[in-house]
C-alpha cells in the first residue's frame, strides 16, 4: 500500500493514499457523529474503556453503532487503495520484464517475497494481539478458524467473519499479488515473445475476464443470499480483478506515456463517475427502499464492483503526473498520513470501538470535535508506533536480504 520510506515519495500517490485512508477511518467511525441528551459519568467512562465492567456503568448511555448509508465513503477509500496498490506493483512488474527480458521463477519469487515481508508483518502483529482483547475483553467466542486470518482463508468463498472486519481486503490484495504473478509466469514460459507489450496486455486482460465471470457466476448463485456486501463485495474470488485495474494504469503509463496528454480528460470522467457510483448507491442501497428497481440485483452484485474500480484507476494518470517543487502544509500532512496509511488502516477500527465517548450521543458539536480529535490523535500515535515498531524495521531486513532483482535504474519501492 504505501511507498518504502527509503525512496523518494511520489507526491500524487501519497495524496490518493491520504484521501483514501481518511474516507474509511471517516466512514467507520461516523457513529460518533449523533447528538443527544445523554449524560456522560465516571461509570460510563469505564464501561467504554473496560466493557466487561458493564455491572458498574450507567445504562443512561446510548451506545449506537454506524448506521444508514455511511459505509459508501469507506467503499470509495477501500476502492482507492486496491487500485493505487495495483499500479505501483504493476509498475514494478513491468519495469522488471521489460529490463530483464523474462519474467523467471526468481524474480517470481523475489517479488512475492518482498510482498510479504512489507506487508504481513504488521497485520500478523495486529491479528495477534486483537484476539486476547477479542476473548478477554469483549468475552466473544473464538474458533479454530481464526488461524485462517494468518494465511487470508477467511474470506476466500465465504463472507468475511465477524473478528477484524479490515482484514477482508488485505485478503483480497494479498491473494492478488501470488495469483497475477503466478498467472504471468506460467503464459512466459510457453511464449517466446512475451516481454512484447501485446503478450503481457493479453495475459492481464485474460486474467481479468476469468476473475470477472467468477463475479457474474456468484451473482446468479448467489449463495449467500442478498449479502451483496458480505458476500460479494468482500469475498476474495469475486473481486481479485480489483487491484487489476491499477495494473492496467501502469502498462499503459509505461508503454503508451501519450495518455497522460489525456490526464484532465480522464480525471473528469473520473469525478463525473464517481459521483454517478455514489448517487447509484446510495439509490440502490442493499435491503433499501428500492430493492424491487430492475437495475438493483444486477448493480449490486456485478455492475457496481465493476465500474468504481475502474473509475478510481482514472483518476492515476492525473496523481502519477503530479509534481510539486512546494513543500506547504498540506502536502506535508498528506505525506505523513500516507506514510502511517497501512498501520492506520490496520488499527483504527479497534480503536475507536474501545476509545471512550466514542459512540455517544453528545449534547453539543463542540464536544464532539474535541472527542473526535483526540481519537484520531490517539489513531495517529499508535500507527506511528506500528510504523516504526514494525513496518520500517522490516522494510530494512527486506531489503538487505531480497534487494531488488530489476537491473532498470528507475525501479519504484512498495
């Protein structure tokens, strides 16, 4: 998801990073954002801090979870992120056959590996320390299957459980970056001329149709009912065509640099969809008012997952292209949030269920601000704990160990 803190950071997606990581941490914590006459006490205080306390605490307190039709800012953030990840491994694919003439088992897997060591230490960290909060302070129940987080099984054909709700799209990035590779090494070594920029473009436009129509076949089973969220949106074999889209960015970029003269053309037909997305979904909201409208089972189960990715990829010419000789304020706060984006994404949502007033109705805006910055001070200090911790220190052994294999000297770090 984010650029190595040892390269030089690329303005244009760190500010797409930083927006899509404030629409998710935004939309999942839009419970805070109720007002009411509800007293806040002492009691109450330790009721959020320690909810196994529930004895002691005031039942004055209305504790709401999000509701309504918050979740489409988080769709759009989540949307972002697979894309901008899909072109910056995309970029480094390419680069890579093109400078080395193949695409050899080797550097499969020193591609995959320095995948891995970015981006499942963290998670791994995380996993592991939110099951004890799960058991001992939550008091829910865990099964065995909890050890499929560690190896992103949970989702793979089925909804995504209840425990660590983020994780489904990491599943779904993480199965992207061994399938697409695994697919482009296994076309190179039955074509000759693959490094041609017309063999690795049909090899990325089969996978996407293959991985469109396990979507389409799951719209007509449909399995699990009307879960269009669950059970398509964040199951990993319905939307691995996702990231794809970024992909498809970066070939072009990379040999057709022409379309970027068309930059402005296609980041307003990128504002221009996005907004047409959002007004759908919110029209066409699963179990809304509107589940009878001709277009709702097809919009939400196959059209909908379709569209916004590539409507989020067109906005990437324009953020690719973007170069800044100013260092003002607020590419430094984009620069900062898209450097902690992976850690923040990882904690936020745990968080916010246990930081205090966090789901209250308050009697006033004022409070509310208040509350809400001192949660997200509290989000910015352990991403930058998780950061430093464990991100950067493992992006050191990554890359002493696997340095990268391209011989190109314009390579890009993820």
């Amino acid at each position: 998801m984010l650029l190595n803190d040892h390269s030089h950071r690329l303005p244009g997606p760190d500010i797409i990073r930083a927006i899509a990581i404030v629409l998710v941490v935004l939309s999942h914590t839009s419970g805070m954002w109720r007002t009411g006459n509800v007293p806040v006490t002492a009691d109450y205080f330790m009721h959020m801090l320690w909810p196994a306390a529930a004895g002691t605490a005031s039942h004055n307190a209305t504790i709401l979870l999000p509701k309504g039709r918050t979740w489409v800012p988080a769709v759009l953030g989540v949307e972002l992120f697979f894309v901008l990840s899909g072109y910056l491994i995309g970029t480094l694919l390419i680069k890579d056959i093109a400078t080395n003439g193949q695409f050899s088992f080797a550097q499969l897997k020193q591609f995959v590996v320095r995948r891995w060591l970015r981006t499942l230490p963290a998670y791994w960290v995380m996993v592991t320390l939110l099951i004890p909060v799960w058991l001992f302070v939550y008091k829910k129940q865990l099964t065995w299957k909890v050890m499929l987080y560690y190896v992103f099984l949970q989702n793979m054909v089925t909804p995504h459980p209840g425990f660590y709700t983020v994780a489904w799209s990491l599943s779904v990035e993480e199965w992207f970056y061994i399938t697409l590779p695994v697919f482009i090494w296994i076309v190179s070594r039955n074509k000759r001329h693959f490094t041609k920029p017309s063999w690795l473009l049909c090899c990325l436009l089969v996978f996407f149709v293959a991985t469109f129509c396990l979507r389409v076949v799951n719209s007509f089973l449909l399995p699990y009912g009307t879960d269009f969220d669950n059970g398509i949106r964040k199951m990993v074999i319905t939307r691995l065509d996702a990231p794809l889209y970024g992909v498809l960015i970066a070939w072009g970029i990379y040999y057709k640099p022409h379309i970027q003269r068309y930059k402005q053309q296609l980041f307003a037909i990128a504002v221009a969809g996005t907004i047409i997305l959002a007004v759908l979904m919110y029209y066409l909201e699963p179990g809304g008012a509107h589940i009878h409208h001709w277009l709702y089972i097809p919009f939400n189960t196959v059209l909908v997952y379709t569209l916004l990715p590539l409507v989020m990829a067109l906005y990437l010419p324009t953020a690719v292209a973007y170069r800044s000789n100013q260092s003002g304020l607020v590419l430094k706060v984009c620069t900062f949030i898209a450097r902690i984006s992976y850690s923040a994404y990882l904690t936020h949502q745990y968080i916010f269920f246990i930081f205090p007033f966090s789901r209250v109705h308050f009697t006033s805006l004022p409070v509310q601000l208040l509350f809400y910055g001192l949660y997200m001070l509290v989000v910015c200090l352990f991403s930058q704990l998780l950061h430093y911790t464990v991100e950067q220190p493992m992006l050191r052994v990554r890359d002493r160990l696997y340095p990268t294999v391209s011989n190109s000297t314009h390579t890009v770090t993820v």
